[in-house]
C-alpha cells in the first residue's frame, strides 16, 4: 500500500511539474497580488511593514484558492478517479496522496516565495523566520482543507470559485493563527507561539478532517 | 399509526405521500400557535416588561436579537443532524428537511447580525466589531450561503444531497465555536446570560418575554420548515414527471 501512495504522489507531482501551470502560476499570482496592495494602499513603508504579515497570508490564501480545481476535476473528467477509487488504495488514503503531491507543487512553492515577497512590502527582519515557519505548518493545512471544497464541486462543471467560497470558513482558523505565529505585533502582540502550537493543532485536525471528508464528498460525487 | 414504535414511525414518514398527509395537518395549527406565541412575546416584549437602567428603550431589540442568533444556531443543528442521518441512515425526507432548513437558519443569522448591529450603534458607538462571537456568526452565515449554493449548483438531487450533507457536517464545527466565542475570547459582545452552568443570570421580567420569543421564533422555524419540506417534495415530484414525458 506505500509503494501505491508513494506511485500515486509520484504520478500526481509529475503531471503537475510536466504539464505545467500549476505551481508556476499560483507563484506568479502570489507575486502579481503582493504587488498590487502597496499600489492600492500606498507606499508607506512603515505602514506596510506592520501590515506585512497580514497581506502575505492574506495572498497566500488567494494564491492556494486558485490551485484547488485542478486537485480533482482532471482526473474526474477522463474517469482516471473512478479507476483510482477502484484500486488498492483506499479512497482516504488516494485522496491523501494526491494533497500531499499538491502541497509539494503548490505549497511549497508559496511558502519560498514568501520572504522573497516580504521584502516587497518591507516585512520587519525579525518576522521572517517565524512566517516562514508558520507558513510551512499552515500551507499543508490549506490544501487539506482545501481538497474538501474541490472534492464536494468535482463533478461541477465551472466549479472553481464554488469551491473557494465553501473552504474560505475553514481557511479562517489558518489565516488568523498564521498572523499570529508571524509575529505580527499589530494583529496581537505577544502570542506568536502560542499561535504556532493552535496552528500546528489546526493542521493535525486538517490532516485527519481533509481527506475523510473529501473522500465522503468524492464518493458521493462518483457513485450518482 | 399509534400501534407502532417510534422507530417504526420514523421510517414510515420516511414515504412522503405519508408525510405530505401529517405536515398537511400540522401546517395551520403550528402557524396558529406561531402566531399567539409572536404576539404574547411582542406584547410583552414592547409594553409590558421594563427599560434597562443603562441602555434605557434599546434594550428592547435585544428580544428579536437573542432569539435571531439561538434560531441561526438551532437551524444549523436541525440542518447538521439531517445530514447526519441522511448519510447514515438514508432516511430520504432527511436532506429534504436539511435543505429546507438552511434559507430559514441563513435569514435568522443575517436578522441577528442586522438587528445587532443596529443595537451595537448606540450602544457600543460602533455598527461592527471584529471580536470573536461576531466573527463567528458571519462564518456561519457563510457556510449557510455556501451550502446553499452548493444545492443550487449541482444538478442531480441524490449526489447534491450527499455532498451538501458532508458540507453541513464539516461546517458544524463551527456552531459551538459560536457558544463558546465569548467564554473562550475577551469579546466586546456581552457574555452567557442564559445558556450558562449556573442557570440564567437575567431578571425575570425580562426572561419572560425572551422566552416566549425564542419559543414562538422556534414554531414559526418548524411551521415553515414543513411548508418548505412540502414544496420541496412537490418540486421532486414535479422534476420526476418532466424527466418522465421528456423519455417518452
């Protein structure tokens, strides 16, 4: 059963680095967002230095949104999931797999990208590590819960900002601790590690909520 | 129908000719006692119980606010529990009833927001706070819409049903996030008064017509939910003919 995980996230990583768009594109999007907010707020350095932490996540989240449609519906449309339902795997357990190869092409990615984006909006030197850390324990969470809202609009034809619309109210809980654990003195001085651990708790939640629901949601996308 | 057990009952208003028979019945007396229960409360509530000391006449939307948010949450529970035994047990009236439920328990949340927030102006001097019970009702306001639309746009009843059912179960999360908010946060929303471990804390004269709010909002909830329920299963019925004479 690992040497099927391991092939599927192999499969998954492979078709996501070779016909391209994915991890690029949701950078590219990180990157175009980032840019436009001091266009849209001012110049202010010191006003974006204490807001940084805030509008990094706040991209990031957008950034991940836009990358969810192409967790499932490829494979839905050319029935490669209703074979992969059939196989050896179970349904938890192939859904796991393909989040996992999505955070390697989508996360991580972001999460790179993120200090370099930092330094477009002055983020204080002293921020960095902690949002690259809280980055890391929060972006698997968002494709975790990510993968529910694909799974539940998969056979929806147009179903992309349907999905985001429904994981938004999840992503919250990531979002708000994520600023934290940032350290961002603005949002609420002083807990930055406390937030951590809750973030860390909210991605262990993730990682056992996101792939039982969206297998529930998936099976029953596949069986009418 | 007497002679059976409750469990047997269940499953025979699991038929809806048998159902649309007994909601057909229920419908008018329950609005019958919406009706004198709204009035008894407003009565109660505008003329007859006493002004705050502090807030003076204002405090009198607290008895349209209160039993808003408690129905907002109650209607997410009915909603989550049908979506529990829809999936479990695949009683078929279940997801009928959740998605009766959801535009009910979405206007109840939207009136606590509005009504609150109009109290909020001149009371805390603000039309909004982002502090943690707010917050949290304007989440489950989204999940209402976002369940809402999942129903909207997925075309095939029985695989809408399903999905909408595992959305509402994830989301349930959320409704004691909800309770708790202003136990767990320092909000600027006032604490439990009434839902608390050590009983209500409110004065009686106030408690009165509260209560009779909440209960008359409650029946006027399950009136409209079983007229909701009935017109869903006409539109079921309805969609059912027009596949048939498409076939022929």
């Amino acid at each position: 059963m690992m040497r099927a995980f391991l092939s599927l996230v192999k499969r998954d990583v492979a078709l996501a680095t070779q016909v391209g768009g994915g991890g690029g594109m949701a950078v590219f999007f990180f990157l175009v967002a980032v840019s436009l907010l001091p266009l849209g707020i001012g110049p202010n350095l010191n006003l974006l230095a204490k807001i940084a932490p805030g509008l990094l996540w706040v991209a990031l989240l957008l950034s991940s949104l836009l990358t969810l449609d192409r967790l499932f519906q490829a494979d839905f449309e050319d029935g490669t999931l209703d074979a992969l339902s059939m196989g050896a795997l179970p349904l938890e357990l192939m859904v796991s797999a393909k989040i996992m190869a999505h955070w390697l092409t989508t996360g991580l990615p972001l999460v790179v990208a993120a200090p370099f984006l930092g330094l477009l909006l002055n983020l204080g030197s002293a921020h960095f590590l902690p949002l690259v850390g809280a980055m890391l324990l929060g972006t698997p969470a968002l494709s975790l819960l990510g993968a529910i809202g694909a799974a539940l609009t998969v056979s929806v034809r147009r179903g992309g900002l349907l999905a985001s619309l429904l994981v938004i109210p999840f992503y919250l809980p990531v979002l708000i601790f994520g600023v934290a654990a940032a350290g961002s003195d603005v949002a609420m001085p002083g807990v930055s590690q406390q937030a951590m651990l809750l973030l860390g708790a909210v991605t262990l939640v993730s990682l056992v909520l996101g792939p039982v629901a969206a297998a529930a949601a998936l099976r029953a996308n596949l069986r009418s | 129908m007497s002679e059976l057990s409750f469990t047997q009952r269940f499953h025979a208003y699991a038929n809806p000719t048998r159902f649309m028979t007994l909601s057909g019945k229920l419908v008018v007396p329950l609005g019958i006692v919406t009706a004198v229960l709204i009035g008894a409360g407003l009565y109660f509530a505008l003329l007859n119980s006493p002004v705050d000391y502090q807030q003076g006449e204002t405090v009198r939307i607290m008895y349209v606010h209160v039993p808003s948010a408690w129905l907002g949450m109650f209607a997410y529970m009915v909603m989550a529990s049908a979506s529990l035994i829809a999936l479990v047990f695949r009683h078929p009236l279940a997801d009928v009833c959740a998605k009766s439920a959801a535009p009910l328990g979405a206007a109840f949340t939207f009136l606590a927001l509005a009504t609150g927030s109009l109290w909020g102006r001149p009371m805390w001097g603000t039309w909004w706070v982002w502090d943690a019970r707010l917050t949290s009702m304007l989440i489950l306001l989204f999940l209402y819409f976002g369940y809402i639309a999942l129903w909207a746009t997925i075309e095939e009843p029985v695989r809408a049903a399903r999905a909408a059912a595992v959305l509402a179960l994830v989301g349930s999360i959320n409704v004691p996030i909800v309770h708790y908010s202003v136990v767990w946060w320092n909000t600027l929303h006032q604490p439990a008064s009434v839902f608390r471990v050590d009983g209500p804390e409110i004065a009686g004269s106030m408690l009165i017509p509260l209560m009779l709010m909440a209960v008359g909002f409650t029946f006027f909830f399950v009136t409209m939910l079983l007229v909701r329920m009935r017109v869903e299963i006409l539109r079921r019925r309805v969609r059912a003919l027009r596949l048939a004479t498409a076939e022929v």
